[in-house]
C-alpha cells in the first residue's frame, strides 16, 4: 500500500517538473516569430497575405492570430497584453480610435520616420492625422470609412443636400412597408458616428482635441439631438434606437427604406448581390443644415507596431508589405474595404472620402465616447430633455478631461 | 526523526505563501492604488490622490446608478433562487430513493461555466431566433418577437432569470446537506407533543437550518454582488446601462478606460458595502439562532 502511495507521489511530482518544463520550452520557442492580432478572416485574405510575406520575405515568421470580431473585445485584449508587458502582440491592426489611448500609454512605436515621400502624397492626409498623437504618427493607415446616405434613385429624382429636403422626401416616399430614414440608434460607438455627422451638419462641434475644450454646450447640439428624435416615429421606425449598421443595411436591402446612412461597404454588398435592385441605389454625402459643409465621420484602420516588440524592423517591414497597392487591392477586392491611397479609391467615394472628419483624436476617447452615447441614448429614448443630456454630457465631459477630478 | 516545534512551523510555509501571494498581496495593493492617481494622464505613473478616488465614486452617477443595478439583481435573483432552493431541497429530503440521481440532475447547471451558459440563454432571448419567442409566439400569448435583451425590464428579467436557473442548485445542496443533519427523533418528539407540519418546521426545520441559510444565503449575495461574465456576455451592460453591474463598471474603468487608481476605489468601496451586507445578514439571522441554543 505505502509502496504504491510513494509510488504515485513521484509520479505527480515527475508529471508536474515535467508539465512545468514543457511550458518554458514553449513559451521560448514563441520568441522566433512575430505576431498579429487581427479581425475573424472570413475571406481568408490575411492569412494568404501573411503566408505571401513569410515567403517571399524570409526571416522571422509572421503568425496571424484571428480575434473576436468585436472591436471593442480586440481593444482590451490588446490593453491587457501591453499592460502585463508581456508583448503578446507585435502588431496593432488598429481603429483610428485607439491611436490616442495607445500612444499615451506608451505602447506603440514611433513611426514618423516611416512612410516614404510618395506615401504621405498618396495617402489621405486626414488618415496620417488620425494616425498621429501629439505630432508623431503612430499608425501607417490602411483603409478609410466614412459615412455616406444611401438613397433609392427610383424614388428620388434629385438627392438632398440640407436635413430638411431629407426629411421632405423621406415623408413625401415612405408608405406602409417602407420607411423613410434608416439610421444607427443603439447605444454604442456606431451612433457616435452619426450623430456627429448630424452635429458638425449644423455647425457644432463636441470636444476640440487640440485644446482638449468640451464645445458641446451650444445651441447646435439641442437643434442636432431633437432632428434625430423627431425622426423617431415619424421618417424612422421606433426601434430604430437599438439598430446598428447591419439590422439598418438589412431592412434597406430588402426595400423597406428611402434612405439610410451607413458605411461604404453597403455600396459593395449590395453591387455584389446584383439584381435590379442595385440599380436602383445612390449614394450622395450627408445632409447638412443650409451654410454649413457635409461632414461624414471618418472610420479607418491602419497598422501599429508595439513599442514592446522585440524585433520592431522585421515588424515595418510586414507593415510596409501590407500598405504597398498591390497588398491592399487583394484586401480591397475580397473584402470590400477601401484603400486609404487616392490612387485606388474609387471615384464615387472620392468626395465623400477626402472631406471625412475626424473624431477627437485623445487618450479618454473611449471615456467621452461612453458619455455622449449614454446621455444621447436617454435624450432619444425621452427618458431626459435634450437640454439636459447637453448640460451632463458638457459636465462629465470637462471633468474627465481635467483629468477626472471633481 | 524527532521535529522541534520551530522545525514544525515551516509545514505551514506553502499554505501562507501562497496565500500571501494569492490573496493579502492583491488585496493591499489594490487598497494602496486606490488612493492614488494612476492611468494614461499621469503616464502610468502613481501619484498620490488622499481620498479623491473615493469622493469620485460618491458623486460618480454611473456608479450609483450600477450600485443599485446590482442591488436589485442580488437581491432579486438571491430571492428566487433560496425560495425555489428550499422547496426543492425539502421535497428531495423526504424522498426514500433516488435522492443520489436527483442530487445530480440538480446540480448539473451549477457545474456550467458561466460564459458558456451565458451565451445559450442569450441565443434563448434571441430577438427574432430564440426559442422563448417560439414558445410564445407558437401558444399565441404574443403576435410578434419580443426584443428580450433590448428593453431595460426584460433585458433584466433575462439576466435574472439565466442566473437562478445557474445558482438554485447550489443553495439546494447546502441546504439539503443542512437538513439531513437535522436529527429525527426530534420529530418525533414534536408528533408526540402534537406538533402539526408547521409547528415541526418552525421549531425543529428552521432553527436547525439557520447556520445553512445563513452560509448559503452570504454566499450567493457575495457572489451576485460580483456578477460579471453573465452580465457582459448576454447583454454587456446595456440596453442604455440599465444592466450594468459594479463589476461590468470597474472592468471598464480598469480595461478600457485604463484608470487603474479610480477603477481600484470603485474594487475597494465595494468590497466595504459587502462586508456591511455580511454584517447585516448575520445580525439578522445568526444572532437569533445564538440566542436559540
């Protein structure tokens, strides 16, 4: 009995010394390569990218690690793997939203010396603008988003240019199955796009990164706030307040829409289901108040590399591959995004691309992010005034960029 | 081989390392950060704060109002389920045989991780899919799909509904542990004074009981308190807040808003109403069951 207790104890202890080598071992021969944190890859592009570099570039090889689709979720992983240090991750495939967070906390490299020339004339400006925290770039941009209103042509003979023609014709064209005007309501990032577009329409604005000022106190806000909730019920369906791009592209694409306000990759979607029904879709830049310029919000994604990367050269140098015109049309072609060099956006996109705004480019971006969408959120649902939600949104807002202390 | 008592002491070496290391350290160091100011604006770098983290959290509406989302789902959840716990636990105590086969049919749900079950209830109040919009829809009590997850009520009936189905079962074992501890020939004496149903769980069941309600009831309340994963998995918080807990709040402050200093505050002034919690609960039902004996 005791013979096979002692027996059993030194098999344990063997099995655990060994289990305790293996991992080291493991994680050592983890060091040789390079990794990336990206989005699902449905189409499979990322991963014949990476293989084409790891080829055709020999040297330490890049592993691609397929993330969560959210965002968000891709964001704290990368947040938790740079605070521990641990450099689980070289490079950042990274939403403009991020560039302030990251670069203020130290985990992103320099870049600024980086693109060559012909790539700071080719690419948008506001994409290397995006990309940069207090002068330095940090992010080599990749893809460009903006919001665009899409409209049915068949029913609309002349697009709307001022938020009152929009509501006009959507009123004038909606009918028992069909709406006027689709837009995202749902508490999350993707009303913060819109309303800003509805917002900087009527000449407002809401935080001024270079004075780190809160301009949201005015009267161009209560008028942006009230033009979304009168459209609820009236041009939009009432549950308009929890869609987001996909429920809005859905109901459009089946034909119960006038117009809807999305993102470029619906024009690509619905060219490649074909049918008579694209034929019958527009696109036209967002409606403004009269005096004032459309701006859509610009949406992107460019490539980071780790400040704590152990080999930040071989890193440029996958970055580099990706960004060149004959890597992002592979993107482009299988995917449907659009490249952020004017020589491959198409020329429909065009306009609507080069006058996209920024959104804040700050460290506390997620912060006032959360904010705004919470107290527009109860503004649109009537749970509070629109005076209100500006009042708290303009206070929490001045606090938490004095450093968030009462 | 003679051990000295000096010798002796260092057996309990591994136990206090690691406890040390596992729980004091964490602890203490989450007690110091919270008095000070550390996230992006101060470079990651510590600086003293005094009580201002704790002042935030005073006037933080965010915090209050998560504070009172997880006080409606503890205490809301924590009642169903030590209702549905108990009669189930008495019912299984009467049974002759089977009780083994019960005990285990019970207790599966409890043995789910969270995250997994967290994501079948989700898909179970899925908008247009789910199947309790089938059910309902099929019987013709509604015409057509309830968005479960979208409103603030449903979306937190859904939440407290997914939790007792997970956490009944473990109010149930210890429950039913407390009862078969209960000696029987005091039932016995209660039939011979001519104590009915009532009289013999009032007098006998109850008080004998105390201690298991007590352990089981601090137990889960702690554990509600701290609810996460089902949380951020069936709803992240939302619709507009209305189910974001403590724990979602904190999560976001440490991991998205990377305020170490303020996100270890909003830890630590929780763990305080926990322990008033505890406190209370104990006054409540242990004081009473020292005075019985």
């Amino acid at each position: 009995m005791s013979s096979k207790r002692a027996a059993a104890r030194v098999f344990f202890w063997t099995a655990l010394a060994i289990l305790l080598i293996a991992s080291f071992r493991g994680s050592q021969s983890d060091s040789g390569g390079l990794s990336i944190l990206m989005e699902p890859d449905g189409t499979g592009v990322w991963r014949d990218l990476v293989a084409e570099f790891n080829r055709e570039y020999p040297g330490a090889p890049i592993r691609l690690i397929e993330g969560p689709p959210a965002t968000n979720t891709r964001e704290d992983m990368y947040s938790t793997s740079f605070l521990s240090g641990e450099a689980a991750y070289d490079i950042v495939y990274c939403d403009g939203i991020w560039v302030a967070k990251f670069a203020a906390a130290g985990w992103l490299a320099d870049l600024s010396s980086r693109p060559t020339a012909d790539d700071r004339a080719d690419f948008l400006p506001v994409e290397f603008e995006a990309g940069s925290y207090q002068g330095k770039l940090y992010r080599m941009p990749a893809f460009t988003d903006a919001g665009v209103l899409f409209y049915r042509k068949d029913l609309v003979s002349k697009p709307p240019e001022t938020f009152e023609q929009l509501s006009m014709l959507a009123q004038a064209m909606q009918t028992e199955d069909r709406w006027g005007f689709l837009w995202q309501g749902k508490q999350y990032e993707g009303l913060v796009t819109v309303f800003l577009e509805v917002l900087r329409g009527f000449g407002g604005e809401w935080i001024d990164a270079q004075t780190r000022e809160v301009k949201i106190d005015s009267p161009e806000t209560i008028q942006a706030i009230t033009f979304l909730k009168n459209t609820i019920g009236t041009i939009s369906p009432p549950s308009v307040t929890t869609y987001a791009e996909e429920d809005t592209r859905n109901i459009f694409q089946n034909g119960r829409a006038v117009f809807l306000r999305n993102w470029p990759y619906v024009w690509t979607l619905i060219q490649q289901a074909g049918g008579s029904f694209s034929q019958q879709i527009a696109m036209t830049p967002m409606v403004h108040a009269p005096g004032f310029a459309s701006a859509p919000t610009l949406g992107g994604w460019g490539f980071a590399i780790a400040s704590q990367s152990r080999d930040p050269g071989r890193a440029w140098q996958f970055v580099e591959f990706l960004t060149r015109p004959e890597q992002l049309i592979q993107v482009q072609q299988r995917q449907g995004r659009i490249p952020s060099r004017r020589s491959m956006i198409p020329a429909e996109f065009l306009p609507i691309l080069t006058s996209a705004r920024m959104r804040p480019v700050i460290p506390e971006y997620a912060q006032a992010s959360d904010i705004l969408q919470r107290w527009l959120s109860a503004a649109l649902a009537g749970r509070v005034t629109p005076e209100k939600a500006v009042s708290e949104i303009a206070t929490e807002t001045s606090l938490l960029l004095k450093g968030g202390r009462p | 081989l003679i051990i000295g008592r000096g010798q002796r002491a260092w057996f309990y070496a591994p136990a206090a390392i690691l406890l040390v290391l596992g729980i004091a350290y964490p602890i203490a160091r989450t007690v110091l950060l919270s008095f000070s100011h550390l996230n992006l604006t101060t470079g990651f770098q510590p600086r003293f704060a005094g009580m201002e983290n704790y002042l935030r959290v005073l006037s933080d509406s965010r915090f209050v109002n998560s504070l009172g989302v997880t006080a409606i789902f503890s205490i809301i959840s924590v009642a169903l389920e030590f209702g549905i716990g108990l009669g189930l636990a008495l019912a299984a105590n009467k049974l002759v045989r089977g009780q083994a086969l019960v005990r285990s049919i019970f207790l599966a749900p409890w043995t789910l991780p969270t995250a997994i079950l967290a994501l079948l209830w989700a898909w179970i109040f899925n908008d247009p899919y789910g199947a309790v919009n089938a059910l309902l829809q099929n019987s013709g009590v509604i015409s057509r799909p309830v968005a479960w997850l979208a409103t603030p009520a449903t979306a937190m009936s859904a939440i407290i509904i997914a939790d007792v189905w997970k956490t009944t079962p473990f109010i149930f074992l210890v429950l039913l542990a407390g009862l078969q501890n209960i000696p029987k020939d005091l039932y016995e004496a209660m039939e011979i004074d001519g104590g009915g149903a009532w009289a013999k769980f009032r007098y006998v069941t109850w008080p004998f009981l105390l201690p298991f309600v007590f352990i089981s009831l601090v137990f889960r309340i702690i554990q509600a308190f701290a609810i996460f994963d089902l949380v951020w998995v069936m709803t992240g918080g939302g619709p507009g807040g209305s189910t974001e807990t403590v724990s979602v709040y904190s999560y976001q402050t440490y991991m998205r808003y990377l305020d170490i200093g303020y996100g270890s505050a909003q830890a630590a002034a929780t763990v305080v109403i926990l322990a008033g919690v505890a406190g209370f609960l104990y006054w409540l039902l242990l004081r009473r069951y020292a005075r019985t004996f």
